[in-house]
C-alpha cells in the first residue's frame, strides 16, 4: 500500500441524514475534507445490511452482498427523480436505525412504482446473481421472522420487489460515492467479517457449507477465546464453516464473496485473520467462549485459489488477539500488511510488536480500532498508572493534555506504510463517543458526528501528514 494517513470513519456516523449517516451530501463532504487534509484512505465498517435484532451491528448482517438501505440518501433519491420531497428528520445525536429505516422504507415504497420503469433497473435485477435470494429471504423474515420458522408460503411478490429495488438504488448511490472519494486521490478500505450471521441469506442458502443441521440449528458457533477484551472470551454465535464442503466445491461461494468485497472497495480487512489459519469452535449450547477448541483451517489453499482467480489480492490482515506463527506465516506467504494497534503497546515490554520502534513497513497503524476505547477514554479509564507513565514517556507527551494529538503523531512517524485514525480521536472525544465494546448489548453502533470538525482540525491533521512523508 503506499505510504499515506487516512481516517476511520463509518458511513453511519456521518452527520446529516434521516436520523442516521447515509450516502449524500455529508459523505461527500467528509471526503472533500479528508482531500484537504491530504489524507490518503477512508476507512469504514462493513456496508452489509443490519437488522436491529443484533443491535445493528455491521459484522452480524443478514446479507455478505446486500448493501444496508438504511444507508441510502432521501437528498440523492430526489435528486434522481425518485422522490418530490424528502421529509423533515429532527437532528438525531445518537444513530436511531429503527426510524432511519421506518422513513426510507416509505419512501422507498412510493419511488419503486417510478424505478420499475428503470431499464438500469431492470439490467441490475437480471445481471446480479445474489439480489434473488436476497430479496425472497429478506420478504419470508418480515413476515415471518428469521429461518427457518417460515411457514410453506410465498411473500408477496410487491415486498420481494421492494428489497430488489433498495438494492439497486444503494449499490447506485455507492458506486458514485466511490468514483467521486476515488477522484480525490482517496482509497477506500472496508472490512469484511470473516462469518456470515446464522440468520443471513447466506447461511439460508448454502446451509451445507456450515456446521449446521438441515433445519438450521448449529452444532458449532464461532468466537475466541478469553482475551484482552473479555475474561470469558467472545461467543459470537455464527456458524463455523464446513470447510470439506467449500473445498469440494472449489471454494466458489468464498471467492464470490471476495470478489465482491474487492469491488466494493479499493482494499479489503480481513476481520478475524488468525481463522483463516485456525478458528475458535464452541459447542453449540455453551453460554461462554472457554469450553472451545483450535481447529486448523486451510487460509492457504483458499487465498492461493483467491489470487489465482481473482489477480492481486488487495487484503489487510487483522492480526490481533491470540497470534501463532501458522497465522504470522500465512500473513507474509501472501504479502498481506498486517495491524498494529497503540493502545496495545503499553505494557512495559519493549519487545511488544505494537510500539512504534518495532512497527514494520508492510502494516497499517491505527491509535485504536472500532473495538477499542478512544484514546482519552482509554487514557482516562482503562490505563493502568504504569502504562500512562510509559505511554507520556515514549510519546514525548508530558503534561498527559492532548492525548490523542500523541497518539496520532506516534502513529504518522511509524515506518508503517499506512497510518488509521479514528475520528473519534482527531476529535479528542472521551469514552461516550467509543463505537462498540465487545462482549457488551446495549449502546453499540450508535455514535455519530454531530457535526463536520472545523478547519483548525483538518489543518492540524495536514500537518502531521506532512511532516511525516504521508
């Protein structure tokens, strides 16, 4: 990757919108800013679609391939002529997904009876070959809840419809988001979860290629084991792969969903990278992570057939948690950039691979990670006394005032080819504005910009940026 800084910034944390960041207007904005700021990279979290059942979370979605329609922009959809007027939305502090999705539902709604008109609809409907199933699932579990508690019975074809076409109106807004961010000389970098959910078009689907019975219930589900995050590990629930099954079909669903991501965005995190080399099993029932087992998995063959298919494989590895040396040299067999974390570095070891001075070239540096604290909260509240002391020993940052300023000059000066931060920490904000704690319910997902950071800030950024080559 070349040398740059970006921003880790996602889409429903923008401000703006129907009470939840979307696709219009904002989202330029912050691109336009980030060009000024010389950023190189925008992060985001996965773009799939989320359902309040799991607290919306991004990694839980019902679809590896649908686009979340919460997303969409009512300022874009009148634009295009889909709709006349775009409904008054109060400002909304916090992400409120149930009445974003409420409004541009109905919306959606009125515009599909203009859109079937559409022949750029009618050519996405018939060239996307995962909208179907998308569409029948997201229908039968309106009704009737998720699978596999669906009765034998059709859904109304207007309600199949309805999801088809908030898909082509996403997919429309998104690729023009991305050609405009693109044409600042921006990279876009996206996350795709390494599970999809149990309760997902996917799993519905392709029932044989997980540890699943004919009915839907797992025999295993995914997590880790006890970590830095959690004492009890993270039991996440999804069904673990039935590799034998992928293998004998040549791994084709997998490398559709690569080759997906791939052209999503301009360079793809792989979450959870150790479970390409060996993943977390827990029997299905287990209340925790800890009565699991390592089982290998063959990251090998499925990247080697990935890069063979698909050409240059323009992956980030997420290295973190438990790492063997079957995961480092997985890692650097295809040259993929590894992450190292700041928060993670404070321990009093100097050997710990996330300071600074241990950092290598191929790796992206991030302050903190979605799953982190921001750096004051973890300054604040987390730190231990020894680990403050150290961390404003090493950074230069005396007075233990502007934190995250330290953070992020630690993170521009590393050899680190490219450097993340999360705008949370260019912003200087406490733990309030933290986007998710593992192993928590409650809260999650729902911080957002209250408005665009004033010009001061992005020229502090630029600064930075500069002095350090990036």
């Amino acid at each position: 990757m070349l040398r740059g800084a970006g921003v880790l910034l996602h889409i429903t944390s923008l401000p703006g919108g129907c009470y939840v960041g979307d696709l219009g207007p904002e989202a330029y904005k912050f691109a336009e800013f980030l060009a000024e700021a010389e950023q190189t990279y925008w992060q985001t979290l996965p773009i799939n679609h989320s359902v309040p059942e799991y607290e919306n979370s991004p990694y839980s979605a019902v679809s590896s391939f649908a686009g979340d329609p919460k997303l969409i922009s009512l300022d874009l959809m009148k634009r295009e002529g889909l709709i006349d007027q775009v409904p008054d939305c109060p400002p909304a502090e916090r992400v409120d997904y149930a009445a974003a999705w409420e409004v541009k539902k109905k919306a959606l709604e009125k515009a599909l009876r203009r859109g079937k008109k559409l022949s750029d609809y009618k050519n996405f409907a018939e060239s996307t070959p995962w909208l179907e199933d998308y569409a029948y699932y997201m229908a039968m579990r309106d009704l009737y809840g998720p699978w596999p508690k669906w009765p034998r019975k059709e859904p109304p074809g207007e309600l199949v419809e309805l999801y088809k076409f908030a898909q082509f109106v996403f997919w429309r807004q998104w690729r023009e988001l991305k050609q405009y961010v693109n044409s600042l000389g921006i990279f876009l970098i996206g996350d795709l979860p390494i599970y999809p959910s149990l309760d997902s078009a996917d799993v519905w689907r392709h029932r044989r290629y997980f540890k699943i019975t004919e009915d839907g219930v797992p025999l295993y589900v995914a997590g880790v084991p006890p970590d830095y995050f959690s004492p009890t590990g993270q039991l996440w629930g999804n069904p673990v792969y039935n590799w034998d099954a992928l293998r004998a079909d040549g791994y084709r669903w997998w490398l559709d969903r690569l080759r997906h991501a791939l052209s999503v965005f301009d360079y793809v995190r792989l979450d959870h990278f150790r479970g390409y080399a060996a993943y977390w099993e827990v029997p299905a029932g287990e209340k925790t992570a800890v009565r699991g087992r390592w089982v290998p998995a063959p990251g090998a063959e499925l990247l080697e057939k990935a890069r063979s298919e698909l050409g240059e494989l323009r992956l980030i590895a997420e290295d973190l948690g438990y790492i063997t040396p079957d995961v480092v040299e997985l890692r650097d067999r295809f040259g993929l950039p590894g992450m190292r974390v700041l928060q993670f570095a404070w321990d009093g070891n100097p050997a710990n691979e996330h300071k600074p001075h241990n950092h290598v070239k191929n790796s992206v540096v991030y302050t903190g990670t979605h799953d982190n604290n921001t750096a004051v909260g973890w300054y604040l509240e987390e730190a231990t006394p020894r680990a403050r002391r150290e961390f404003r020993e090493y950074a230069k940052c005396a007075s233990g005032e502007g934190v995250n300023w330290c953070f992020i000059r630690l993170a521009h000066m590393s050899v680190a080819d490219v450097a993340v931060v999360p705008m949370q920490d260019v912003l200087g904000l406490g733990s309030e504005a933290r986007m998710n704690k593992p192993g928590t319910v409650g809260g999650n997902w729902r911080w957002r910009l209250a408005k665009m950071p004033d010009a001061a800030v992005w020229r502090r950024l630029r600064k930075l940026t500069r002095i350090y080559g990036r």
